[in-house]
C-alpha cells in the first residue's frame, strides 16, 4: 500500500515506531509545501495521507486521488484539511488528539511565567548592566506570582485539561469557557468554575486560548475581546493564531489596554518580518513574548503522535475504522 507522508522525512525516521506493518508499505515523502501536480505525479494512487498540520490539503487534491481511504493531521490541528470534500469522497480525516496536551500546557505556563517575571526584559537588562535598575523598577511595579492570578480557559479539552491539573499545584483559582459547559462532576475533578466568556475576559488576570480554529473562532480575538480584559491581564495564546485579531492585538498593546500577550501560535505561519505583532515600538514590545510554535513538538510527543498515527494507517489497512475521526463519517 502506498503511504504518501507530507513533511519532513528525517522527522518521520527519527520518530518511527517499530511496528513491522510499516516496512510493508510504500512510502512516498514530499514537502509539506508541495503544488498539487507534483503530489499527484508521485502518489495520485496513495490509499494514505499524512500531512504536516500547517500543511493544506485542498478539495481538488482529495478528489484526484481515487484510491485515498484515511487522510491524518501530524498534529492535532486539522483545520487546512477540507473535511466536506473528505467526507463526499468517504475518506476518513483524523488527528492526534490529546497526544501533545501535556506538552502545550507546559508551554503556556512557560508563557506566563515570562511575562509575570519580566523574563525579556530581565535578561536584557543583566546583560547590558542594568540589574539592579531593572530589579529596583520591578519591585515599585509589583511583580505578579502566579499563584495570585485568575488564569481563564478559552476552550476546554485535552490541553486546557491538562493546564488546569498543572496550574493547580500552583494554588491559581482556574476558570474555564466552552461552549458547552461541562457536567459538575468534571468541573470539580479539574479544580474548574465556568463562566461565560464575557465575564472570563472581564474577569481573569491571564486569559489562555485552547479551541480549534471554526468559522465561529476565526479572529475571536479582536479589539471587542480585548476591551473587556482587564489593563493588567495577560492574553496566552498556545492554540491557533487564527483565533487571534493581529492588528488588534498590536494596538491593544501599544496603547496599554492589555498588560501583555504570549504568543506559541501567531498566523500567518511561518511568521514574517512583516507582521504587524512582530516590529512593535518600544515599550510594547517587552509586553510581547514569541516562542516559535514549540508547545507540542517535543520528543515525547512527537513519539505517542507518530505511534497514533502508524496505528490507524494499520486499522484502516486492514479495513477498520479509525479512531480520533473529525469530519464525521462514521
């Protein structure tokens, strides 16, 4: 059977799981940018498709490759994936849904931390001799712990999960926002209160986005969201940067209106110079902290996605369903 993999083949070897299945298959890489024409000259047969999970895969190549059965997300995003063109053609799309959730939720407590301590603006300063300056103003503006902050979950699955059972040692009173809220029971095991997301942005000191990317989504951060958050709060963002109004967020922090942002995610991606968040003016631009979308890549993760993935290809090898299904065919 032919396997076509869009991504990093040194990627692939390093994280490939010992299952005998895959030494008898025929797998066919290609760059997670690859045109269309170039996919289907060298695998338009393919019967599986793993994709990189920025990279797109259009209705028009769905349609072109008759003998494709299961197309998987890398990752847990799947939203560059056209899901109705999938599912008219009876191909199962699926992803790696809670493998990367333990890893994520370190990455937005590393966010946080950075910001409450003044992490960038710290190192600079010790390197340039400026400790005690930087140390002094620190303590007439009242360094934040953790512990005394309303951390507000936008979104509530693996990785707010996740987040909450690792804020909780932290002693941080944890709310959360879904759209449908969750049953008491599961509230009280994660140490969480619901609230709607009006009163979650009014109310909390650092607001975390967690919910995949929808129409509903799409830009939900904007100048309104924004408005509501308090001068102090901090917005955390280790989901999709398509959630996120970029010139919004750019003239919330130049004119003060949020305290600061921490960004994992930021679109379009890869980032450019030329992005309105990234050429800030001073001082905003130490209330700005980037890490280059390594929430969910690390090696333990990587390792339970890839042995996900390699595991369904066989199921549905052997004409079973998948498991982790998000465009609904049944």
């Amino acid at each position: 059977m032919k396997i076509l993999i869009l991504g990093t083949q040194a990627r692939y070897e390093t994280y490939l799981p010992p299952l005998p299945f895959i030494r008898q298959q025929e797998l066919v890489f290609l760059d997670k940018d690859s045109g269309e024409e170039e996919i289907l000259t060298a695998a338009a047969d393919a019967a599986i498709l793993f994709a990189d999970a920025i990279a797109p895969v259009r209705g028009s190549l769905i349609r072109r490759m008759p003998n494709l059965k299961l197309i998987h997300s890398e990752g847990v995003a799947y939203d560059r994936i056209d899901l109705k063109a999938a599912r008219e053609k009876g191909v199962w799309v699926c992803n790696n849904k809670g493998c990367n959730a333990g890893a994520v939720a370190e990455q937005a407590i590393l966010l946080m931390l950075m910001l409450l301590r003044r992490g960038l603006a710290g190192d600079r300063a010790v390197r340039e001799g400026r400790q005690m300056e930087m140390k002094e103003r620190c303590m007439a503006k009242r360094l934040l712990e953790l512990s005394a902050c309303r951390v507000g979950l936008v979104g509530f699955g693996d990785i707010a999960k996740a987040l909450a059972e690792r804020l909780a040692p932290f002693g941080c009173e944890v709310y959360y926002y879904s759209k449908h809220r969750r049953l008491r029971e599961e509230e009280e095991l994660y140490g969480v209160t619901y609230l709607s997301l009006e009163e979650l942005a009014a109310s909390c000191d650092i607001v975390s986005l967690h919910c995949p990317v929808t129409e509903e989504t799409r830009g939900m951060v904007d100048g309104d969201f924004l408005g509501r958050m308090k001068e102090t709060a901090y917005l955390i963002n280790t989901a999709r940067g398509e959630l996120v109004d970029n010139m919004a967020l750019r003239q919330a922090l130049v004119d003060g209106i949020i305290a600061g942002a921490g960004l994992d995610t930021v679109a379009p991606e890869p980032v450019t110079a030329d992005n309105p968040l990234v050429d800030l003016p001073a001082p905003a631009r130490d209330h700005l902290v980037f890490s280059p979308h390594l929430g969910g890549i690390t090696e333990a993760a990587f390792r339970r996605c890839h042995l996900h993935m390699w595991r369904n290809a066989e199921r549905v090898a052997d004409g079973h369903k998948p498991d982790n299904i998000v465009n609904g065919l049944e």
